[in-house]
C-alpha cells in the first residue's frame, strides 16, 4: 500500500516550523511562526492545547523520551520545558545570545542539546537546566544538533555547509563533512548510531559513515530540503522540501519511493512516530498532516515496491557502497522528473541568491551585535563621565 493521508490539523497562525510525535502515539507537539506550542491528540474530537510563553516565534519542539515534557527553542533565545497538561506550565531559562534553532532530548532524557544563531552548540542538564558545555566551532548559524542513539556523539549541521561530528565526552570536534554545496538545514542519525543524513539548501540529502568518515549516499532534489527523519527500522528516510512535497527515500536500494503532495507552499518539516507507523508534516501553510506509513510492519527488510504517489517522482539517484549499517544498496539508474535544464537553471540561480541574501544579512546581523557592544561602551564611557563630574561639583563645593 501506498502512505496514505489520515489526519490533518489546523490551528496555527503562521507557518508551522516543527512537529514531534509523544513517545506512546497519542499526542503530536507543533512549534510555529505564530509564537504558539500546540499540543495535538491524535484521538478524534480531542481539543488542542495552546501553549502560551515564547515573545517570538517557535523554531523546534521535542518530546522528552518519557513524554512526560516538550522542549521548545524559540526566535527570543530561550529554550522551554513544558510540562504536557491541560495547565501548559514550563520551565524557561535564557539558553543562547540569538535565536534557538533546535532542542534534543539524549536518549536517557538526561540532557538536552541546543543550537543557535549565535553559531553554537549547548548542552544542558533536563533535572536543573544546568549549562555544560558549549561546541563552538561553526562559523556561522547552527540550524540543528541531534544526539547519537547512545548519547556518546552530538551532531550538528549550519549554514556554514558543513556538518560536524562532535565527541560528547572530549568535546572535541572529531570530523566535519563538507560536501555540501548550501546551507545545512537538518541532519539526523540513523537508529543504528552508525551513520548521519543531512539535508541542505543545495537540494541534497547525503548519508555518511561516521565510523569511517565517508560518503555513503547522495541523493540529488529539486528543491531546498527543510527537515528530515529516519524510518525506526533504518531502511528508510522521509524528507520535507521547499516544492511542497514529501519525499520518501528507500534506503535499501538507493532510490526515491514516493513523492507525497499534501501541503501548499513549502512543507517545513516531517517526523516519524517513535514506531514507524506514522509520520507527521508541517507546512507554511499553517498545517500539520498526519501520514499512515503502510510499509510492512512484519519485515522492514523487505523492500517495498517503487511506485508514484501524486504526480511525479523528482530527479534523484543514490551513490556509494555497501555499508552494515542497517542500509544495503544497489546503485540505481537517475528517474527523469520531466523537469527542462533551463527551470533547473533557474532554480540553481534562485538558490544562489537566496543564499547570497542570507550571507548578507549575517554579515547585518553581526554589524547590529558590534553597534550594540559599541552602544554599551559608548553608555558606560558617558556614566563615567556624569560621575566624575558630580564629584567635581561635589569637591568645589
């Protein structure tokens, strides 16, 4: 069977920017532009909840892995634990110096993992919201940072267009991959621990080894890829891109499986439930859509047959090798999308200024950051001198 459209939710304000199923299934948790949280049931005629707190707009949300709290990073800096009941109460504690771009609950619930705008990684204690440490090697925004299955790696990818592999216990900066030719918008591990798929503003998504530090597959879109998620069994990998559509890669074979359209304007972001049967999409059109996956629940190995979902299936191949990370591929032959070189062309260009664009305002935002250190000098320079005026008064008189 194909995946087929179950559910679709409607709620926020603005685009929505993350969703994340509860560990047991029954609730699905959103971030949006709006500013809100929402807290969906997946049971029919269940109200939402609207969670109120963030002064700007909601990038990323994640459940905890009891399901018992949702972290939330927002556009105002700060980082929330929110506790999942009808009262919407949450610990909040100033987490970066700029926008929060993602939150990672370790697997043992023990830490979280942020990343910011302010070109850094942090890790923090759940128990206490206690600062440890912080990655800081990027050069310019950090879009996302994941944990490895066993907590012992961090991940993180910017829009420096590398993606860096960090030692969590040394916290160093053991490898950084630097093939993609874009900004780094997602990346993620595979349920193995053993390899790490990004997504890129360069239409791109690309698997590595991280035990060897090669390059494993490469699958070449049509569109920037906003998020991605390994399928539980880790032979699959589903992705959301600025086309609109959702895409499903088979990862056995090394090819694209379905191209899913659902969403009006770019889809934002996509996630599978902890148990692969089902995945959730968030759109800028303002929802969110809940996706029955069909595979075979009784052998994920087996691979599923190729076959269209909507209208087209986009451009892609895959490349590499062999790897016994839970994937094992055939090189396959590049699916014609029917697409012309001149809209290719275009679409390359677009891209291209967009992403001069967003250099351009970095380099703002870091000459707004030094106008603002030179305004506190400037302040504390004028205090002195008041000061030293008054005691000048104070003397002669």
């Amino acid at each position: 069977e194909d995946p087929s459209l179950e559910r679709h939710f409607k709620g926020h304000r603005d685009a929505v920017t993350s969703v994340d199923f509860s560990p047991n299934k029954k609730q699905l948790a959103s971030g949006s532009m709006d500013s809100y949280l929402m807290i969906w049931s997946m049971k029919p005629q269940m109200r939402a909840y609207r969670f109120v707190g963030h002064k700007d707009a909601v990038l990323c949300v994640h459940f905890s892995p009891s399901g018992q709290m949702v972290a939330s990073g927002s556009r105002d800096k700060t980082v929330r634990l929110w506790l999942t009941n009808a009262k919407g109460e949450s610990i909040v504690f100033k987490a970066h110096t700029a926008t929060v771009r993602s939150v990672h609950f370790s697997h043992d619930g023990q830490s979280l993992v942020t990343a910011s705008d302010d070109k850094t990684v942090k890790v923090w204690t759940v128990h206490r919201q206690k600062f440890l440490f912080s990655l800081s090697q990027h050069i310019n925004w950090v879009r996302c940072a994941r944990f490895s299955p066993d907590g012992r790696l961090i991940v993180s990818a910017s829009d420096d267009k590398t993606v860096k592999l960090w030692d969590k216990t040394s916290r160093e900066c053991i490898h950084s991959f630097c093939e993609h030719g874009g900004f780094v918008n997602h990346v993620d591990f595979h349920p193995s621990g053993n390899c790490i798929a990004a997504g890129s503003t360069d239409s791109t998504v690309k698997l590595w080894d991280v035990r060897m530090n090669r390059l494993l597959q490469h699958y070449q879109g049509n569109s920037v890829v906003n998020s991605l998620s390994f399928h539980p069994s880790g032979n699959y990998l589903v992705t959301a891109s600025n086309d609109s559509t959702l895409k499903i890669l088979d990862l056995l074979e090394g090819r694209l499986l379905y191209t899913l359209h659902g969403h009006q304007g770019p889809a934002t972001c996509v996630a599978f439930s902890r148990d692969g049967g089902f995945f959730a999409s968030g759109g800028s059109d303002e929802q969110m859509m809940v996706w029955k996956t069909n595979f075979d629940a009784t052998d994920y190995g087996d691979v599923v047959k190729p076959q269209k979902y909507g209208s087209s299936v986009d451009e892609t191949h895959g490349t590499g090798v062999e790897m016994d990370c839970g994937i094992h591929h055939k090189k396959t032959k590049t699916q014609d999308s029917g697409r012309t070189h001149e809209q290719q062309e275009e679409e390359t260009s677009l891209a291209n200024t967009l992403e001069h664009i967003m250099g351009q305002l970095d380099v703002l935002t870091q000459t707004v950051s030094i106008l603002e250190q030179r305004l506190t000098l400037t302040e504390d320079k004028l205090k002195e001198c008041l000061e030293n005026q008054q005691k000048i008064i104070q003397n002669k008189t």
